[in-house]
C-alpha cells in the first residue's frame, strides 16, 4: 500500500458513494504535510488499487511517478467512453484521471494504466478495479419435499460481475449454505426447518447481498399444499403377461405413506411412451395394460399429491420388462381386380404387430353364394405378400380370408369381399388432383354405405405396379397421401372406396402428379406434314400417358421462313389436349422451320422441331404423275421377271405338252404262235416312250371247256385314222388271265392304240380246235361310231395249252375335236 497512508494529518475522510468517488488524501498528503514523497522507492504507482465500484459511478485515479521520469499517458482499458480523456496534472510527479464506469468489468477487473518514459527508460505501472451490479434477484416460491424441511426457488437476476465477491443469500435470517445455481436463470436454497412443517400459512424470507448492496425476497404460503414428492425406488415389473403388467416400487419418505397419492407410469419402446395414471393413498403398485406382446418396454414412475396437485415429483430410474409372445395382429388386406384373375395382396406385419416370426400366410377364398366346405385354400411362404387367384370374375363375387401365422398360432382372419369387375368405371367421375410438398391432400364427400370406413388405393396410372392403400375412420372424409415411392413427374390414380359389409364400392377417382415437370425435349415422335396450297397441316400421335411429366392442356405450332433473316415467328394454338394437328395458314413457296410444343402448367414444353420445303401446285402434279407412272412400269417389271423365271411352270399348267407314241421293233408277231390279249396302259405316264402293242409270251394253263359266243374273249379291229380304239369288254372263263373292264384304268382317254398298218386275220389253214371261240366287234365309241370288224373263233390246240400270246396296248390321250 502507499507509505503515507498511516501518517496522513488533518486529511479529510474519504467519502465513497454509490455515483461518485473521489480520492483527495494523496493530493493532500502531497501538499499540505510538509514533506514531498517521490515514487523512486517503488516505481510508478497508480492508486487506488483493487476497490470495488458499481456500473454507473465515477472514480478519479492517480498516477505517481518516480524522480527523473516524464508523464507520457494515462488510460483505462474497457471503458470506451473514457479512453482518450487527458489526464489532469496535480504537481510534477502526479497526475489524476477521473473516469465514469458505464461497463462492468470483463471477466476479471478493470484495469487502470499509466506510463512514463525518459532518455534512457520508459516505466509502466497500473491499478485493478471491480466494476459490477448489486444483487437483482427476484421471484421466490419455496416448498417442501419430505414435509421436514423447507427448499426455496427463485429467479436470478443479473449478473453482478464481481466474481472476487460474490453474493451471499440467507434463508429464514440463516445462512444458505446449500444455495446453487441451477441454471443461468434459476436459483435453490435448501433448508431445514427447526419447527415441524404444519398447516398454516407463513412468511419465508431470502436475503441476497454482496459489497455493492442486498435485495431481500418474501414469500407466503402454507408448505403442506406445496409438497413435491421425491421419486420412488426400486419400482419393478412383479407379473408380466402377453398385454400386461403390474408394477411396484417403495417410498423412502415413510409420511408418504399418509398422503393420497397420484401416480404417472410412462411406459417407452423405441422412441415412443403411452402415459397412464393411478391413484391412492400411499400408492405403491399400478396396473398397466394394452401393451405389445413379444416386446420389450421401459418404465419409470413418477408422483404428486392428489389433494393440492402442486408439482409433479421426480421421475424413478428406469426398470425394463419383456412381455409374453403372442398370435400375430390381424393383416391389412387389400386386393386388386384384373381380367380372370384377383391380386390379393396384405402388408408386412411390423415387429410390434407380429409378436415373433412369421412362418407363413393362408388364403382361404369361396364364392359369395357357396358353403363353407366348398372353400379353396392356399398357403403362401413368410417372404411373400401377395397371391394372385385365377378365379371367374366376370360375374362371381368372392370372399377371401387371409391369415398369418406365427409360434403360438394364426392371426384373427382378415376377410375382403370382391366387387364385380364388369363394374362401370366410366360412371365414376374422375378428376385432377394436385400434389403439395410431396404427397396428395386428399377429401371426399361422406358417404352413409361406409359402414366400416374407407380405402384409399393408389398406383402409377400408366405402369403396372403393386397398388397401395391406406384404410381411413368412417367418421374422416379426408386424408394426407404420402409415400416413399411417390416420384415427381409420374402420374397417379387415386381411388376412393366406401368399406362395406359387403364388397367396397367405389365413390371417387383423382388422378395427379406429386410435382409436374417440364416434359422433355422430343416429345412429338410421329409428326407429319401435309400441303394444301398455302397451307400445312402438322399432325402428330397423340401422347402416351407414359411420355407425360405434366397434364397436357394443349399444343401450340410455331413457324418461322428459314430464308429470311428476320427472326419473325408465327404461331397458331389449342386448348384441347386430345388435338392431334394444327394448321398453318398463308404460307409462301419457300422452307420453313416447324415447332410443336406442348402446353402445361410448368410452361411450353417437349418441343420437336423439323423443316420443310414448300412446291407450287403444278410441282405436285408433275411429281404425282411420274410418281405413278414410275409405280406401274416397275410394277410391269416385276411380274414381267416373275414370269420368265416361272415360265415353264406356267407353260406347263396352261398348255401341257402331248407326247408321240414311238413304236419299236416288235410291232407285230405270228398270231398262231400265241393267243394275244390286250394289255392297257395308264394315260398317266404321259410323255414316256412304251413299246407298242408287243406279244408276250405266258404261261398258261389249257382251256379243255367250250367258250361259246357269250364268252368272247376279244375282238380287235382296225379303224381309219384319227379313229381310236375303244376299250374292250373282255369275256373270260378265267377272270385272273383275261382283265375286266372294271381293271382298266378310268381315264378321259379310254381307247386303245390302233394299228393303221395292219390288221391281222387268222388263216384258214390254221389248226384250231374245232369248238373255235367267237370274237365280237369292240363297243361303240363315245360319239357313236362303230368301226368295221372281223369276228374270229379261236380254239387252241393241245400245242398252244402251254403259253398265250398277249397283245400290249398303249394308251394315248385322245385330241379333242377341232
């Protein structure tokens, strides 16, 4: 400390205020006790050192300094409003600084600096001030925890800044030995009362204090309505079922036991907790039921009063408990109508519905009208969730039950009954509905068939995907459509079905995007063109569903001439999104550049461009006529060619050619060598060379029986030429060696070859047995005439009984007349 301080005569007591502070005892010890004291022995020297200040007031420091050095500045740090302020000379060693302290200090102090400085050194010296608030605290409310003793809360105010001298609080005119924190804002004092807590109303009192002043809080009250209960202990689960379990826990506080006590049981799994409430006089058990077979839960308890409901308590450490396993939850089961066939198809039950491992599914279905041991039943494997049920859906409803099965057994039966699927979908009217931040806001008018609520099912209208559903209260007409597979620019129908008894009737259909977005580029991928004079009709096919990322609400055509260097573009549109051509009018002979886009709610959109060249009317006929006659005379060019390669095979279907007969050496023999027979020939093997008529030697056995005339064997004859011979009707005893009629073949040529050379005539002196055989004239030919004929017996000697002659004839198509 300065030197001087105990030996300071007549000095005028220091005066210290709450605004102002002003040091005057080293001014006066400087000038008035007749001794001059140089800073030398300590160096420079600022004063006062380490005093306590309150925001707002003003303080004047002093600067001492040492012989043979010069004043160079004085300051403090962190007060801005102050920094530059000149310091005021008292005499050749002190200078005062007076400063108002608008800021509290920093984290530590407040630091007041003087510097000085000569030829050779330069000296620093300084002093620390507390700049801080006193105690603003407020807000207090005490209550008791175990009706022994007393716990007070109130709000802390500011902060003082004087971290070297904090605030001190007492409770009850006692001090506050437990007082903390418990967060930036709030305050706790405990205490313990010496009297006992009793009904009755009476003052607490806390006392906040520290150097620069105190603030005292007063509260009234009646500690028996305010008892916030302590936590219970050791709480347990003592009987666990498959959707129950009871509880039990104690109380350390033994004057709980007395109180009428409502308990809150928070029961969590994965994330989520199902609050009940119990309540009793000295509660120590609760029942908690509708939990989750097969699952695995946590518990923690925590109490009030009943009577004055004060504060709930603390909540218990937490206690876990896995429940019984149990058959799975009934499925959600929904179906899909197609042409001769039902998709039924349910969802994946989660972990919490199918209490255990699902080892497969049974699907039951039977016509409405059949009985119960006509019913047809599948099993379908765990990893499966749909069946498809080739049934008669034309006019037969049916009802299908599905159910999972799991360790302990089968799920309660889901059942669905199927509309028919002739239903008239175009009765139902279909509107546009608008996608919002990725889901479908979704509200229909309610409808007295939804006995038991209401489906909503959705799939992309243009693909072939699993439909999915959500069943929604009958006492809701409105829902939120959100799915994972939801994808911008793909279209979606909605359906809206009212739940039956029954089978579901269809109420509504929407049909929208999530979000529309620009249709690509391309889009129009048959367009076409067409002149008529000065105009161009563009068509095009009309959009697939698939190719639409927006609903179409028209096209517009825009064309520009391509050889002018005005960008001038014409444009014709329209508002239905059914048209399929646009036309452009008052077109010059000359090319032009052709745009169609289509019209959406995201803007213009799949553009397709292309060029064309327009002709005069006189270019298109010219180019029709050559076009045409180009057209024929290859057209004559090919069935020219056609015919040369396939000539003779033509030539042979239109004029086949008629074969020569060719004789050979054997023409004629001695007739009374051997008996000669006519053998025929099929007019089938045209075009072949065959000897004519040529005797054949056979052997045969002898005649010894008389033939009479009615048993001729044959006649031969000869007939002009051009004539030919008709077929003979052959007599015989024996049918194997002579053929009938009945053997030759049946031809439009029936004749035999005749020979116009020769016509042979037994002779007389031949020996012939005397019971000689006739021979008749041939038959009449198929115009009438009867050739001229010679009869002639035959008999054969014992000499010819061993071989016969057979005349060969070859048969030749007849010409037809000319």
């Amino acid at each position: 400390m300065f030197p001087l301080k105990s030996r300071v005569c007549g000095v005028e007591s220091v005066t210290r205020s709450r605004r102002t502070v002003v040091v005057t005892w080293v001014l006066l010890a400087l000038l008035f006790c007749g001794r001059r004291t140089q800073g030398g022995e300590h160096g420079l020297m600022v004063f006062p050192r380490d005093q306590t200040f309150q925001v707002g007031s003003s303080a004047t420091f002093y600067c001492v300094l040492p012989p043979g050095q010069m004043f160079d500045q004085m300051y403090v740090n962190g007060q801005n409003s102050t920094t530059n302020v000149d310091a005021v000379r008292i005499n050749e060693s002190t200078f005062a600084l007076t400063v108002h302290l608008e800021r509290p200090s920093d984290i530590s102090s407040t630091d007041i600096i003087c510097k000085s400085r000569n030829q050779e050194v330069q000296m620093q010296g300084g002093a620390s001030a507390f700049v801080g608030y006193p105690p603003d605290d407020k807000t207090l409310q005490c209550e008791t925890r175990d009706l022994e003793s007393v716990e007070c809360h109130w709000k802390v105010g500011r902060s003082t800044h004087l971290s070297r001298e904090p605030t001190t609080y007492r409770l009850l005119g006692g001090s506050c030995t437990a007082a903390v924190s418990v967060s930036a804002s709030r305050g706790q004092c405990s205490q313990k009362v010496h009297v006992k807590v009793v009904a009755g109303v009476r003052n607490w009192t806390l006392t906040a204090e520290n150097v620069l002043g105190k603030v005292e809080l007063t509260e009234t009250a009646d500690l028996t309505h305010r008892v916030r209960m302590f936590a219970p202990e050791d709480v347990t689960a003592s009987a666990v079922t498959r959707r129950k379990v009871t509880l039990k826990w104690r109380w350390t506080v033994q004057r709980y036991r007395k109180l009428n006590v409502t308990c809150r049981v928070k029961v969590s799994h994965d994330g989520t907790s199902v609050v009940s409430e119990a309540s009793g006089v000295g509660l120590n058990s609760a029942v908690v039921t509708e939990l989750i077979p097969n699952w695995k839960y946590n518990v923690t308890v925590q109490c009030r009063t009943t009577q004055h409901s004060w504060k709930w308590g603390d909540w218990s450490s937490a206690s876990a408990f896995h429940t019984e396993a149990d058959v799975p939850d009934a499925l959600d089961v929904w179906m899909q109508m197609k042409q001769n066939h039902i998709v039924v198809i349910w969802k994946e039950l989660l972990d919490h519905q199918s209490h255990g491992r699902i080892i497969d599914y049974t699907v039951t279905w039977t016509e409405t009208t059949a009985t119960e041991q006509q019913r047809n039943t599948t099993t379908v494997i765990h990893s499966k969730r749909s069946v498809v049920l080739s049934v008669d859906t034309s006019s037969i409803r049916y009802r299908i039950t599905v159910t999972a099965r799991n360790d302990m057994g089968n799920s309660p039966p889901s059942t669905i009954t199927t509309p028919n699927v002739n239903t008239d979908l175009a009765s139902v009217h279909t509107s546009r509905i608008t996608g919002v931040n990725g889901s479908f806001p979704l509200s229909w008018s309610s409808s007295p068939a939804a006995s038991c609520g209401y489906i909503v099912d959705w799939r992309p209208t243009s693909r072939n995907d699993t439909v999915e559903w959500l069943k929604v209260s009958r006492h809701e007409t409105s829902a939120n459509i959100l799915s994972k597979s939801f994808k911008d620019g793909l279209r979606y129908s909605l359906s809206i079905f009212a739940c039956t008894h029954g089978a579901p009737e269809l109420l509504e259909r929407r049909e929208g995007y999530v979000r529309e977005q620009v249709i690509p580029s391309g889009l129009f991928t048959a367009l076409g063109w067409r002149q008529q004079g000065s105009k161009v009709d563009v068509t095009w096919a009309p959009v697939a569903v698939s190719e639409q990322t927006a609903f179409i609400e028209g096209y517009v055509l825009y064309w520009s001439n391509s050889n002018r260097s005005s960008n001038v573009v014409f444009n014709v549109s329209t508002d239905n999104p059914d048209a399929t051509s646009l036309t452009a009018t008052d077109l010059e002979i000359t090319t032009y550049t052709f745009t169609v886009k289509a019209l959406t709610a995201v803007g213009e959109c799949g553009t397709t461009s292309f060029t064309v060249t327009l002709n005069s009317p006189t270019d298109n006929l010219i180019r029709t006529v050559v076009i045409s006659l180009v057209s024929v005379f290859l057209l004559l060019l090919l069935i020219t060619l056609l015919c040369c390669r396939q000539w003779e095979c033509i030539k042979s279907k239109i004029y086949p050619p008629i074969p020569e007969p060719m004789l050979t050496d054997k023409w004629m023999l001695s007739q009374v060598e051997n008996l000669c027979h006519p053998r025929y020939v099929d007019r089938s093997l045209q075009g072949e060379v065959m000897d004519v008529p040529e005797l054949l030697c056979e052997t045969r056995p002898p005649v010894t029986d008389h033939v009479t005339d009615d048993e001729k064997l044959f006649v031969f004859t000869q007939t002009p030429k051009g004539y030919y011979n008709q077929p003979l009707k052959i007599h015989s005893t024996s049918p194997s060696a002579v053929p009938t009629e009945s053997d030759l073949p049946s031809s439009l040529f029936r004749g035999v070859f005749a020979n116009p050379s020769y016509n042979p005539t037994l002779a007389p002196d031949n020996e012939f047995n005397p019971e000689l055989h006739n021979l008749t004239s041939l038959q009449n030919n198929c115009d009438g005439y009867t050739p001229q004929s010679r009869s002639v017996t035959v008999t054969p000697t014992d000499e010819d009984t061993d071989s016969h002659c057979v005349v060969t004839y070859l048969l030749l198509p007849q010409t037809p007349p000319i």
